[in-house]
C-alpha cells in the first residue's frame, strides 16, 4: 500500500478508482484495519488503495469532514463515492472494493 505524504486532492482527478486509508500512527484500530486492507489490496488488484497520515493533512479532514480513523473513503473518477469507518471484516473490506 502505497503512502501519498505530498497529496493533493486534484491527484484524484486523473484516476480512474482509487480507495483512500486515512488513519493516524498511534491509533491502534488503524494498524488492525491496515492489515485487512493488505490482505484485500492482494485480491483486488483493479483498486489501488492509498494511505495517507491524516496528522500532516487536518485541511483534508475538515473539508471531507472525517469524523473519526480508520477510514476508507473509495474514489471513481474523483468523486467520493463511499465513506467505510467500521472495517468490520476482510471479507466485507473485499466485498466493497469488488
């Protein structure tokens, strides 16, 4: 999984779909989300999921109004389409990509 640490919001704009992990380093629900979502990221190679550290993006987070992490926000062709906080399973994480 790759780590966007220079994002910007128009990079979304030239992608086809793209799954965004917004989480925060010390946030222990995020290294267990971050796990299922390698695991997902093996099987669904046609949705690149990204990552990025929400401490260095705050803009980001009140302009999407994040309400908490993890969160996977999926993106096709730079618009939002789906919000997921509950990572509840990689069998559901994997179902949502598909």
């Amino acid at each position: 999984m790759e780590e966007w640490t220079d994002f910007n919001p128009d990079q979304l704009k030239g992608t086809d779909r793209v799954a965004l992990f917004l989480y925060t380093p010390l946030c222990g629900t995020c290294k267990v989300a971050e796990r299922m979502l390698h695991v997902v990221e093996n099987l669904v190679t046609e949705y690149p999921i990204r990552k990025i550290n929400l401490n260095y993006f705050p803009d980001l987070a009140a302009k999407w109004e994040i309400q908490s992490v993890p969160c996977l926000l999926l993106f096709e062709k730079g618009e939002m389409t789906k919000r997921i906080y509950a990572f509840q399973s990689v069998d559901y994480l994997y179902r949502e990509l598909k």
